[in-house]
C-alpha cells in the first residue's frame, strides 16, 4: 500500500549517548561530538515527538477495502448470509 504525500509520518527525536573520563553525556544529531574522538558511544535512543497519521491511514484503507469486499459477498449471495461478530 502507498501512502500519500499529504498523510503525515510519526517524527523522532534520536538521542546519543557517549561517555568521556566516565562522564556520561546526552547528545543530539545537531551537537554530537563528530570530531572528539574522545568521547566513546554508549547507546541510543529514540523518542515519539509527534505521531503521524501513517498507521491510521493505513487501517482505515484496509478496513474500507474489507468492507467493500464483505459487502459484495453478502448482497451478491443468493441464499442467505450469517456474520458473527464477536470481541475475541
């Protein structure tokens, strides 16, 4: 499935982690210390800044193309139908 420009993606804020003289420090992409090779990298992380509309995008088309497909199957069915619906 495509997503379309106009449908937003979730954004990240990526945190590095380094260590100096077993100093632990917190950087971001913009001020990470590319050029002291001094600092040793420890870990990552990521956050969720802003949740896009992405994942929900794609749920709704996939449900709209499961309803158009069910709904065919039961008007086009000449004998009769039975849907359950159930939570589990």
């Amino acid at each position: 499935m495509v997503i379309p420009d106009n449908v937003s993606s979730d954004e990240y804020m990526t945190t590095f982690i380094y260590e100096k003289n077993g100093l632990k420090k917190e950087f971001t992409v913009e001020n990470y210390p590319a050029d002291d090779t001094t600092w040793k990298f420890v870990d990552q992380k990521s956050s969720l800044i802003k949740e896009g509309m992405s994942l929900q995008y794609m749920i709704s088309a996939f449900l709209q193309v499961m309803m158009k497909i069910l709904h065919r199957k039961v008007l086009n069915n000449p004998g009769y139908t039975f849907l359950m619906i159930s939570k589990s």
